[in-house]
C-alpha cells in the first residue's frame, strides 16, 4: 500500500478561487468538512482524502466554466459518481475540486427504435433500468454496486453480464467530454459503427477521469429478453464449479449470467441477505432468450454441471425471486466486509484467459488457506474474472501487510498466465505499481497522451500512473 | 476529390537510404517500377501514388530496425496488407518505404479453450479460417475482400457478420505495435476484458497505419455455429427490403448476417457470378445457431418479410451452395466495376442509426435516378452501414465531379441523421474533408495524439488528416 496520508488539514480554497466558483455555482459549492470527508472516503481500503471543495454542477456549460477557473489557479478536479469505485479513484490526492454529478442525473434521451439513449453522467445504473423498462428495453452493464452512468463509464465497469453483453467498452457509443483546457468535444456519432478516425470513445471510457469530463453519455440498449431463468446450483468442490463454467464457455453457450461465490462468500450472503443456500462453492446462472432458447441452454448447462459434481439447480423464475437472488449477489461486497464489525473490504480483481481459471483460482484459494482474516472469493468466471475480498481489521496494520503480500501473489500469478491485474476495477490508486508490471512500455505512451490532454495534471492526479 | 497528383517520377532513394534498408532486408529490398506501381495502385478511383521502395520484412526486428533508418532519413512508412483498402490507405503521398506484410503471415498461437489467436499482420482472413476450421473455430470479421488481419485492424474493418459478431474494434484483444521512435508495445495481456489503463488496442485498431506499425495481432474468436442456414430473399421495394431489416434489428432477432442488394446490384451479380436471381431490391441473410434456435430466427424473420412484401426464402443450407452465394456477394464490388469496361469504382460508405435507414436509403436512389453513370446499392444493412458503387469512366472528369457531388450530398445526408461519413472504409484519403464535419474539435485532440506519437509524421503520412 502506498496511499499517501490523508490531507484533512489543508487550508482549503483562497478567497479569490472561492469567490470564482461561487460566482457559477452559488449555494451548489459545499465546503463543509462533513461533506468533504464523504467525498474522500472511499468504499474500500483507501485512506480518507477529501477535496478542499465540493461542486454540483448542473450542465456541461457549468463544468466548462469549473475546469477553466481550476486550470487558471491550478486546483485538481476529481470527478465523483456514486462513490462506489473500489481503487480509490475518488481520492483527492492534492486536495481540489470534487464534482459531484448527482445533479446531472437526466435521462436525456431515449430512442427505443435505435436501441441507444443519452444520458447525464449522474444517472445511475438502476435510475436508467427503472426508466427503460416501460420501451421494454435494458441496459445490462451491472457491477453490482449501484454506480453511476459515468462513474461506469470512467472505470471501464463491467460485472456479471459482461459474459453476454459485454463490458463499458461495447455498451458506450459516444461520450460529450470536457477537455483541460475548456474544450468540450463529441467522441463519435449515434451510429451503431464508424471508421471515422481514432477511437476517442474508447480512450475516455477507462481513462479514470484523467483526461477528461465526461458530461454525457450515449449508451447501446437491448431489448428485454422474452424469456429469464435464473437457477443456483451448488456443487461438490471449487474445482467443479470453475471447470462447469469454462466449459459452458467452450461450448459457446450465450449465458447472461454466472457467477461464482465460494463457500465463505455464500456463508456471508446467507447472514447478510438472510437466506439459507448450501454453504458450498456455487454457481448463480442466468439464462436469456426466447423460451425454447432458455430451455434449451438450461439443458446444455445441466449437462456439464452434473458431469462436474453440480447439485441440483434452485430456480428463480419469477421476477421477485430473481430480484432477490441478484440483490444477494449484489450485496456480496458489504455481505463480505460485514463478516468482521468494524471491518474494511479489499478487493483483489484480477482477470485470465478461461483455460487457466481453474489454475489461477484454486492455487489463490490454497494461499488463503492460512490467511488471518476472511477471503472469500466471488467471480464474474464466465470472463476469467474474480475476486477475493479480504475482511481487514483497520486498526491492524498486520494484516494489512498480509493482504498486500496476498494480492502481491495474486497478481503476479495472473500475470505469468496472460492476465491483467483489473478486469474491471480499474487502477486508481491501488493498481498503480502493477501497470508497468502488466504492461511495460505501453504505459509511457499512456502517459505520453495523459501529458498531452492534461499536460498540467489537472484532472484526477495521482491516479493510474 | 483532392488527391494529391502521382509521384511516379520521384527520384527514388539515396544510395545512402538503400544500403542501410538493403543491410536489413537483402533482395527483399524492391525497387522496381512495376512492384512499386503495384503497390501505390489502389483497387478504388484514387491515382497512382507509388512508394520509393517496397520492404518485405520477417519480423518484429526487422520492422523495428526499417523505422529507425526511416526515422533518421525522414523517409515515410506505408504498411501495405492485401491493398484492399478503398480509401487510398495504400497511397504513398510522399513516397517513401513501403512495409510489404506477406512475408510475415505466419499464425503463430491459436488457443481454441480460450476462443482466441496471435497472428502476424500478412496473415489474410481466408487463410486464418482454412487453419481454424479443424479447430471448431471461426472468426467471423468479413469485410468481403480477402484483406490481411493487419490491414482489417488498422481500418476498423467490419463486413458482412458484423451485425451479430461486432467488427475488429471488437475482435482485437491486443496488439504489438512498434512506435515512431522504435520501441515495440504490447497493448493489453490475452484476457478477455481489463481495466488496466487507457485502451490503446483500440486507439491502435482504426488509426490507418499513422499511429503505429501492427506486427502481431491477437484476435477473438467463435465456436463454429451448430446450424447454419443462409437464404436469398428478393422484395418488390426497396423500402419492404429496408423495413424488414430494421424490424428484424429491432425485435433483437440475433441474425448472423442480413445484406441489402438493389436490383441494379444483383443485376452485377448475376452478370459477374453467373447466377440468375431475380432483379429485384434483395436481402441475402444467415442464421447461425443451434438447430432449433435457426429454425426459430427464420420463422421470426419469415414473418416479418411477409409484411413487407418480401418473396419466398431461395435456400442455400449446403456448405457449398452458401458459399456460392457469400462469393457472390463478396465479388459484389468487382461485379459493380465490371458492370462498365475499363471502369473504376467509387464506394460511398455512409452508416447512419437504425431507424433512420429507410430514409437515408431512399432519398439517396432518388438522388441515384439521373445519375450518368451505374450506381449500384449493397448494404450491410443491420448495422445501418450501405455503400453506393460509383461506376465511373476514369477518363471523364465530368463523371468524377457528378460522383462527388452525389457522395457529398449521401454524406450530408448521414450526418443529419446521426450517422458517419465512414461506416467501415476509414478516412484514408477520401473522407479526410468529412471527418472534421462530422467530429468538429475532436479531430483537433486525434491531430494532438498524431503529433505526440509521431512527431515526425513519417507513418502513413497524408492520411486521416
């Protein structure tokens, strides 16, 4: 851990800059302390750095009038979502101006015919899906926590529909971005392809607020499935449950969803969400398409469960069943770090080729067989991703050294298989010392386009390099 | 048009430039006029604009060792694949050392557990899926020519399975680059998905050779499907056409491909491929699947062409009649051309949002009614792609100017609606003046990127920008 120390005694704004963005933003400029801390605080192990001031900006016109008074007097801008990220990439590092998006929280437009909508980046994940359902439309990008629009945008955010739908990367078709030196420029057109030029959708989504503001988003919808089914099944061993899943995978079966939660993490579900599921590694699934389609994948998938020691499935089939499954799955985080009172999470993330799942999980799984806190381990496998979430005593700086030594291992093993040390949490803070491990050079030329879109370092310092 | 005139008189290289190319690369240093004239010639209405000299390198090394020479000569980088490209990609505007990649198209992984391949950039589409098929494996990207993996990445390329599968943006899991200043880059490890830093795989993918030079490219791929049918399926409008497929797009029916051809293009068809369809506005269609879930695709589709006055369903289930059929369409440009002897042709490439489709297609074959010249209509019409074929006398200025004030108006048209002057072709030469119409100030941050990572403009000079 290398987070730097906490910077609650700054002295805060100067006179002029404060009187500069009062004059755009009026009472919607906070300085309290309280609120300050809660914009610093991040969910996971990160230790608290606050802005010297909060803005809730309204429009992109608004944020184009922030981010020139921030480059005139050199004030750092984090931008703020949900404040779900889990590698602190709301820390403000050097103090500066946090913008909270829950005031650009429209849904700006929908065209059910198109399969896309335009959004404000303060919309969140569950606002949209409440929204698109009367088109009979969803938006399947799910990470769990309900995060915003472009907070999920600034992460490259994933989660367990990625398997079927994809990640940030497919769902973003184009992106309204402000620019450090006040520019605001559109990405890409609504259709559904281009080859017009570089990717610069691409560049934003990921970028971690570091090259610039994302004031709106243009997302790919799909249409409701005809038909869900949503099953649990529980199986023998660890092993039996990841090799179902790289099979299923092989086989090219067009899952929605599977999820593994080992049988920590289902015993911490189970107390948290109040259900009685096996305490056994388990698969959570969730098939899409037409009925005889669901059928027929359920079918497939029930094949290689019971060929891997797989019980039988526990359906979900009505909706508020399957609410409450995914709410428990969603939950899996704070189920985690409820295990211990007072604890905080950490959350390791790595991703690898299918093929070496089973390797990669079951050697992490033999690691944390002596560990000195709870681990459990919860996967979006269907991508070759998971996590082990490690339930740390804040106040024992042991422990934190263990779970640094643990994810030390974890990564390098993912590495040495062909995998990435984020498959969807991003490098904020924590990941910082593995991206040249991953990527070697190729990261001086992601500098080299940070220094070149930022070259003062204005947007989110501190954060990926 | 703006295209720069010829440069076939060009001096050619210094006897200084020659020795230290030839020192790396021996007799596979070209200087002849008939390799460069090949090289320089491009298969759509652009002039001649051949290189000083033709490389034919064998590996990453050798690239690295060609860049470095070029860079302290300031002699220009063409990479040169299949020379499929139709927007002048190919053209050396300026000369300069031309990177032949057909010696260097060797598949060097192929990982079927983990749906996934590491090629070199020579390696062409045909060839990759002749060595896939013993593996279960295809990979789907299919823009028609038997283009090189290299040339189909650095166009965005997408084709004809793009509606189901994505295009190369989405087919690309990493690439390695060598840079301006000879440093070799590997943009992402092989797993599915990462957060890990911007997403230069994608910065890369799209970016015409100006940006980098691709010497490996790992690829995504897919299972064979179980059932494959494909059928032909002509309409008494064009509109019924249009209409059916954007309904079919629009209830989610997962179509493996769905292609537009007006009567005037199968009237080519039939001509150059030597079949007997009838002449009339057609959709060519493939259903991939499993056995029950083609046949359920086809009743959905069936029912819906039924409203839109469609005819009966021509069949082409044996692999060998489809692929027949998929030549046919294929050859659909070379069938246009030939359509006038000695002729040259000139491909719009216009992609707009779904609904909008209609529209857009009809107003531009009313356009189409007078024109002097043939002017054939195929679309990929799922992803709201079409290109109108320009069958143009090279030795009629008059054509020239006629077909550039169609393409301007197809192109204002598409920007109006929310679409791209480029759906799949790339800017190259052609769309350079559209690309800054259709993206305003954005061009200004692809132009900032250009000059940071290759200040000197030596790859692909002349293009994009």
């Amino acid at each position: 851990m290398a987070a730097p120390t906490p910077t609650l005694a700054r002295p805060g704004l100067s006179p002029t800059i404060e009187a500069a963005l009062r004059a755009v933003l009026g009472d919607r400029l906070q300085l309290g302390e309280a609120i300050r801390i809660q914009h610093g605080t991040s969910e996971a192990h990160f230790a608290v750095m606050p802005p010297d001031a909060v803005a809730y900006p309204e429009n992109t016109g608004e944020v184009v009038a922030l981010v020139r008074i921030c480059r005139d007097h050199d004030l750092a801008v984090i931008p703020y979502g949900a404040g779900t990220s889990l590698e602190g990439q709301l820390a403000a590092v050097k103090g500066g101006l946090c913008l909270d998006f829950s005031r650009m929280n429209a849904i700006l437009a929908v065209h059910p015919e198109d399969l896309d909508c335009t959004v404000q980046p303060g919309v969140t994940r569950e606002q949209l899906n409440a929204w698109l359902r009367d088109h009979g439309l969803f938006f399947p990008i799910d990470p769990g926590a309900n995060a915003t629009i472009g907070g999920m945008a600034s992460t490259r955010a994933s989660g367990t529909n990625a398997v079927r739908y994809g990640t940030m990367r497919e769902a973003v078709l184009s992106l309204r971005v402000v620019l450090a030196d006040g520019r605001v420029i559109d990405t890409a057109q609504r259709a559904r392809k281009s080859a017009a030029g570089y990717d610069l959708t691409r560049l934003f989504v990921g970028s971690e607020g570091t090259l610039g503001i994302i004031t709106e988003i243009t997302l790919r919808l799909h249409g409701l499935p005809q038909a869900i089914s949503a099953a649990v099944c529980p199986f023998e061993t660890l092993e039996g449950a990841v090799n179902t899943t790289i099979m299923a995978i092989q086989m090219g079966i067009p899952l929605a969803r599977i999820e593994l939660l080992d049988e920590v993490q289902i015993n911490a579900v189970n107390r948290y969400s109040k259900l009685d599921l096996a305490e056994q590694p388990t698969l959570m699934l969730e098939f899409h398409g037409t009925e005889a389609g669901v059928a027929e994948q359920v079918e497939m998938v029930r094949e290689i469960t019971t060929m891997n020691g797989g019980g039988d499935f526990v359906w979900s089939n009505l909706p508020e069943e399957r609410t409450r499954l995914w709410k428990a799955r969603h939950n899996a985080y704070r189920a985690g770090v409820a295990l211990r009172p007072g604890a905080t999470g950490w959350s390791t993330d790595v991703c690898v080729p299918i093929s070496r799942l089973a390797e990669c999980i079951l050697e992490t799984k033999a690691d944390l067989a002596g560990s000195s806190f709870p681990a459990p381990i919860v996967g979006h496998v269907g991508d070759g991703n998971f996590h082990v979430l490690f339930v740390l005593d804040p106040d024992n700086p042991a422990e934190e050294a263990e779970a640094d030594a643990l994810n030390e291992r974890i990564v390098r093993r993912a590495l040495a298989l062909g995998g990435t040390c984020t498959g969807e949490h991003g490098i904020g803070l924590g990941k910082k010392r593995w991206l040249r491990e991953e990527l070697g050079d190729a990261v001086d030329v992601m500098q080299t386009i940070k220094q070149t879109l930022d070259p003062q370092g204005l947007f989110n310092p501190g954060k990926i390099f």
